[in-house]
C-alpha cells in the first residue's frame, strides 16, 4: 500500500508546487486580466518560432543520423559525444559563442567582408532560430540516429542483395515514428525560449512569452498579465508536451550510440558533407568560446568565484532533489504529472513562490533556494524520460521473483533497482546538474546585488561591454557544466560496469 502510495504523493507534490504558484500570482494580480495585441503578438511569434525550429532542427538531423549510422571512422563515438555539447551548454554560454560567429564582428562576417557581402546580422527572429536550432539539432539527430541503430544490419544485408529500395521498405516507416515524437519533444522545448530571445530577439517583433512574462514582471510589475500570460503557456505547453510524451520512445537521448548499422548504399561523400557540415556549425561557437575564453580568465572579477560556488550549489540541490522525485514519479502518470513544470513560466513559479514565502521570509534571502526549487520542476520531464523504460523493465523482469523471494522497500531497491538503473541515473543526474549549473531565469528577477549565480555574472558583464571577463565568465562556465555532467556520467557508467 505505502508503495503503490507513493508515486501518488510524488505526483501531488509537483502538480502543488507547479499549480500553487500559479493560483498565488493570480490571487495576488487579482485575478485574469486581458491580453493586450502585443501579449498576442509574443503568443504568435512564440509558436511560429518553435515550429521552425523543430521543424529546420528535425530535417537537418535526418541525414546527419543517416550518415552517422552507416559511417564508420576514427573518433566517431567522441564525436558524436561532443557533438551533444550544445543541449547542456548553458544558453547563455551558447549565445556568447553564437555571437563570436555569426554577429556582426563574428568570424563569418570577417570572411565575407573581402567579398563585399552585407554583414550578417543575427538579432531577431531569424537569430532566435538559429539558436534554438544549434541547441536542438544534436538531440534531434540522437533520437533519430536510435531509430535507425534499432534496425537490424540483416535487413539492410537482405535488401541490398534483392535490390531492393531500401528507404521506402525499412528507413521511411522508422522516419515515421521517430520524427514527430523529435518534433513535439523539440516544440516543446522551444515553447519556454527565455535567454536566447532575452539576448538575440532584438526587439518587440521577436518577443517570446516567457520574455513578455519577464517584462511584465521586470518592467510592470503587473502580475495579472504574467499570469495570465502563464495560462496560456501552461495550457499551450501542456498539450504539445501530451503529443510528445505520446510520440516520445524510448530514451530521450539514447545510450549506445556508437554501433554502426552495415550497410552497402549512399554515397560516402555525401556522407562526409553533412557530418561535416553538422559538426563545423556546433563546433565552431564551442571552438570560439574557446579561444575568446581564455585569455578572458584573467580578466575574472573576484565576484565570480563566490557566483560559480553558488551555481555549483543549486546544481548539486538540483541532483539530488530531482532524483529524488523522479524514482517514484517514473510511471506514465507521473511522467505526464511532471509536464507540468515544463510548461508554465519559471518566472512565474519563482514569483509565486517568492509570494507565497513573502509573509514567512524576506523574498530576496530564498533567492538562490527557489531558483533551486524551479530548476528540478524544468528538468523532471527529461530525467523521467530517461529512468521510467529502465524502471518499467525492471518491473517486468523481475516482479515475480522479488515478490517471491519477500524483496520490499529499500532492499528491494539496493538488490534489484539500483544496480540496473546506475547507468541512466548517471547520465540524469549529470543532465540535470549541467542544466542547473547554466541556468538564467528566475535568479535574474530577485537575486540582491552580489548574491547572483555565474551565469547571472556574465550576463551582467555582458551587459557592461566587459567582453573580455565575458568570454574567461563563459568559458568557466562551460567547463563546470560539462564536468558536472562528465563526472556523474562516468560515475553511473563505472558503478554499472563494475556490478
């Protein structure tokens, strides 16, 4: 009984934590208010944006798999590993290295120059794009690429010896199922775009809800606008995040990547181009953060060393609470309870819980606690994801034995559970810390001077024209968020690999 009770109150407690700061943001701005054209505005261009951004994301993952599952050369596995980079690469981080390419003193304009080229520029709708595209083309191309590792090399063997057309009989019915799961995945993930239009938007036309929630807040201070405004995010992220769950199979970034399919057709040139071509765009902003960074390291201000402990903080909070309630939350019910944190505001959650507190506690003092508190709500629908097919086959291997053998509660969980769910819960864990490590939401509304986390500090230096200190804030950034997630990985990896 007190197990089947569980997941329940798991459930009740995110859709509280999710619900509750909605309804005391409302009852605060008293209630709904009307939308005005320019809420409207921002309601549009937030779908408009995320549907080509799924869409441009899911089509140029397509050939990139296919290339990746019938190629095989030197670094292929590392590649495709680094290739993931962008997913848990702090947005702001990414929009720095984004810049450092394609704005308007970035290296491609220096190139097109001696062409007499117009300069690119990258602000506005076109730039929210091509960020949300360079951050969703990797798990794109990873859902994709699972889709055509699970087809066995014997059949692509057989067709090949018939002459048979291979695409039409064995790759365009797994296209099927696999890319409107990676477009709704990816759509809803778009849907919540805050830093990248906060950054390259450039202006009204290119407003996302979650910046007009923002403004409303930063600027207005009217909280029946951002509420409501959260409504209608809730209700819009609600139902894409239904269709995503429903289209969703398997692990949502995969695990075995690194087998290769055999096959005897395409040309291996072609190949060549859209692996290339795949890797320069990521790699590129990475390389340039890279190369900037590093002399900005000793341009550090001695407030982000206290910032970055602060991030480490909230992103080891982040782990061990989102594990936490993820173990019993990874049922489909409880994976469709936690689409509730993906889909509303996280400044509207964070100001809702500030009013909440506000009669108990200085608002400011539980900055960097709610902050925590937002970042396991955001990352529950992914590690839930990742653990519940491992949860589920456990439960169908090996029901019948522990009840034979009297397993209940923690034993059962040390002897059958953990030792079979280390390697997905490694590989959560360490999403879920990078994640946190480079978040920028709600920290930026009611975090007191000096008291911000390392992506707030470099978006402020950012803010100042202090590029230098920018790029070594980045590139101490990158390096946290991408050991925080090495280190838990390799973890969940090793301690799998040694039971």
């Amino acid at each position: 009984m007190a197990r089947s009770a569980l997941p329940l109150i798991a459930a009740f407690v995110v859709a509280g934590l999710v619900i509750g700061p909605v309804a005391a943001v409302l009852w605060r701005g008293g209630g709904f208010t009307a939308l005005s054209p320019a809420d409207l505005d921002a309601l549009r261009f937030t779908v408009w944006q995320a549907i080509w951004s799924a869409a441009i994301s899911v089509a140029l993952a397509v050939p990139v798999a296919r290339a990746l599952a019938r190629r095989t050369f030197p670094g292929r596995s590392a590649l495709i590993s680094v290739m993931g980079a962008p997913f848990i690469l702090p947005v702001i981080v990414a929009v720095l290295g984004l810049l450092a390419v394609f704005g308007g003193n970035g290296v491609l304009n220096l190139l097109l120059a001696p062409l007499g080229v117009p300069k690119l520029d990258i602000y506005g709708a076109h730039g929210v794009i091509l960020a949300h595209v360079f951050f969703n083309l990797p798990l794109a191309v990873r859902l994709i690429l699972q889709g055509w590792l699970a087809i066995p090399s014997e059949r692509f063997r057989v067709a090949a010896s018939l002459g048979a057309p291979v695409f039409r009989l064995l790759e365009w019915p797994m296209l099927r199922r696999i890319v409107p799961g990676a477009f709704a995945v990816i759509f809803v993930i778009c849907l919540g775009s805050f830093a990248v239009a906060l950054t390259l938007g450039g202006g009204p036309r290119a407003t996302t809800v979650e910046l007009a929630i923002y403004q409303a807040f930063k600027f207005d201070f009217d909280l029946g606008k951002a509420a409501s405004l959260a409504v209608v995010q809730l209700v819009l992220g609600l139902g894409a995040g239904a269709v995503a769950l429903l289209l969703a199979r398997g692990d949502m970034l995969g695990a075995g990547l690194d087998r290769v399919v055999q096959r005897w057709d395409g040309s291996r040139l072609l190949d060549a181009f859209w692996i290339g071509a795949a890797a320069l765009f990521l790699l590129a902003p990475l390389s340039a953060i890279l190369v900037a960074g590093l002399p900005g390291l000793a341009d550090l201000p001695a407030s982000i060393w206290p910032a970055a402990f602060r991030s480490l903080a909230i992103s080891l909070g982040a782990v061990v609470l989102t594990i936490a309630l993820a173990l019993p939350l990874a049922t489909r019910a409880g994976e469709a309870a936690s689409l509730l944190g993906i889909s509303v505001s996280g400044l509207v959650l964070g100001t809702g819980l500030f009013v909440i507190a506000q009669p108990f506690v200085r608002p400011s003092s539980i900055a960097l606690p709610v902050t925590l508190l937002v970042n396991v709500l955001m990352a529950l629908p992914f590690v839930l994801r990742i653990l519940r097919p491992g949860v589920e086959a456990v439960q169908t291997d090996f029901a019948r034995l522990s009840a034979s053998l009297g397993l209940s509660g923690w034993a059962l969980w040390r002897i059958v559970y953990l030792p079979r769910l280390r390697r997905p819960m490694g590989f959560a864990a360490g999403l879920t810390g990078a994640l946190a490590m480079g978040d920028l939401g709600v920290i930026t509304l009611f975090s007191r001077p000096g008291e911000g986390t390392l992506p707030l500090a470099m978006y402020r230096l950012m803010g100042a024209y202090q590029m230098q200190a920018a790029y070594g804030a980045a590139l101490l950034l990158v390096i946290l968020s991408l050991a925080m997630f090495w280190v838990f990985d390799r973890g969940g990896r090793v301690d799998a690999d040694a039971g």
